[in-house]
C-alpha cells in the first residue's frame, strides 16, 4: 500500500514547529493507506483521492496543535469521530495524550479499532455511544482537558453535545470552515447556558485556498445537570 505519502506534508508541519519523526510518519502512511483500502468497502469519507486526504484530512488535524495549546499528558475526547479526525491523528503525531473516539456508529470504530491496531497506538480507545449520553453519563461528564469535534453540527448544537464532557478550566474545540464567525455569532445563548467564555476564533488557509477555522470555548462553570438534552430537542430548539 503505497498511494498515501505523509512526507509531502513534512517540511509544511515543520515550518510551524510540529515535526514528524520516523515513527509518527510510518503509522500516518499505515493510517492513510488504511482509510483508503477499508473506504473502498465502507462509507468513512467523501473525499477518496489520495492527495485530497492528504491535506483536507490529515493536514487539516495537525493545523490544529499549530493553533490550540494541548498541555502534556493531556485528556482528549473526539466527539464524532467518524475515521478519527482529529483524535487519532492527534494522537500519533502527539503520543503522550490519552484520546477516547466517540462516534454512535460501530462500523468506523471497527474501521480505528484496526488503526488502533496495527499502528501499536496505546493511550487511545474507542467509545460506542451517542454523544449525549456520553456527557450524562459520570464516567465521562467533565472528565477531558479538551473536546474536539470536526464537521459534526452547527455550533449551537455542537456546544451541548460537547461542552459537559469538558473539565472547569478546559477548552472544546469546533473545527470548522466559512462559516465559523456567524456559527459563533448564533452560539452566544448556548455558551452562556452551558458553562462557557466567549468563543474565539482562529483561522487558517489550506492548499488551494480552502478556508479553515477553529473555534475555542473555554469551560469557565460547570455545566447544568439539565444538558445536554435528549437528541431530538437539541436538534429540534437549538439553545
């Protein structure tokens, strides 16, 4: 399996002082090629060309330690995880975190279990459960230093789903596209409601000039026993 290359992307990670030593590189192209083969047989991505994966998937998460302080040692929780962007990829290029991918649907935790596998990744797990159930539950309520989503949901939506699995001093970050300002501009109420500072926005350019954004929240009060509320409401009235 050789159509996926992390080393083109090498020498741009550097540039903003993320390097990708021997290891890292080797389980990325194990990952990628991965993502590719088992995307053949199941649906995990729309974007299939090599190249395209690449940098809308792989490069796209490492952008995210350009731009977001992870402590060391740091608890992380991907939330909708789907083939494990950011999380997994996080957690190859920054093996001292402790990552749970959490994602409602078995078949691409099937898919990051064999990453989880063949990679030798430890310190990363996978999580079968719908993300509001997850953050009611006391084994995972405001347990993580950081949650992260990437292309679930708007972010009023996205807040309440994601928001109570984050600790008192913590952050949640939304990564996003165009739309980051006025997604941040409806999520005002929900920040409020939820436990969280006023989100900031930190904005990012890929090849070929597609826009990326990420969104930060950090978690300055507990959030409310009463969220997040059950699926459809949070879908149906938006906080």
């Amino acid at each position: 399996m050789t159509d996926f290359h992390i080393e083109e992307i090498v020498p741009l990670c550097s540039d903003f002082g993320v390097t990708l030593d021997s290891l890292a590189r080797e389980k990325l192209n194990l990952y990628g090629n991965l993502l590719l083969e088992w995307n053949e047989k199941i649906n995990l991505t729309a974007i299939t060309e090599p190249r395209e994966v690449l940098y809308k998937h792989f490069y796209d998460c490492i952008l995210l330690l350009k731009n977001i302080k992870i402590p060391q040692n740091a608890r992380i929780i991907d939330v909708g995880t789907g083939a494990g962007f950011p999380g997994a990829v996080l957690k190859i290029v920054r093996p001292d975190i402790d990552v749970t991918l959490l994602d409602g649907l078995n078949k691409r935790l099937v898919f990051l279990n064999e990453v989880i596998e063949k990679t030798g990744l430890s310190g990363i797990r996978t999580l079968h459960l719908r993300a509001e159930e997850g953050g009611r539950n006391p084994e995972y309520r405001e347990k993580y230093d950081i949650a992260c989503a990437r292309a679930v949901a708007r972010l009023p939506v996205l807040l309440e789903y994601c928001l109570p699995f984050v600790k008192k001093g913590g952050v949640f970050v939304a990564m996003k596209g165009p739309s980051a300002e006025e997604e941040a501009a409806e999520a005002q109420n929900a920040v409020r409601l939820l436990g969280g500072a006023e989100p900031d926005i930190i904005c990012e350019t890929l090849p070929e000039n597609d826009r990326r954004a990420f969104i930060t929240v950090k978690k300055i009060s507990q959030t409310p026993p009463k969220y997040p509320r059950i699926s459809a409401k949070i879908s149906k009235q938006p906080l």
